[in-house]
C-alpha cells in the first residue's frame, strides 16, 4: 500500500470513529470539505452494517 493509500484507509476509519466532516477536513488540511467527502471517504464493511443496523433500528426491529 502506498502513503496515499494510507492517507485514504485513516481518513474512512476515521470516519468509522466518529470524526465530523470538518475535524477530517481539518486533519488532511483541506481547504474545501467536498474534497474530502468526494475523494477521501470510503464505506467500509463495517460501516455498512452499522447503516443497516441503524435503519432496523429505526423500524422497529
């Protein structure tokens, strides 16, 4: 895996982590938070699940 490679896994797990858009913006040094939402995030497994858990949730279930 290259640095860049790198760069976009810690900035999904820092999502995954519970870091607002503008605290990730911030971190990479970003000057426009659409960079990083459109370039830098990722879903991950993990993330979907918890999605689809929250949604169960939500109906009900």
């Amino acid at each position: 895996m290259t640095i860049h490679g790198f760069r976009h896994t810690h900035t999904s797990l820092l999502f995954e982590a519970g870091a607002t858009i503008k605290e990730v913006q911030d971190r990479l040094g970003h000057s426009n938070s659409k960079t990083t939402l459109d370039i830098y995030t990722h879903v991950t497994k993990k993330a979907k699940h918890d999605a689809a858990n929250r949604f169960a949730k939500f109906m009900g279930k």
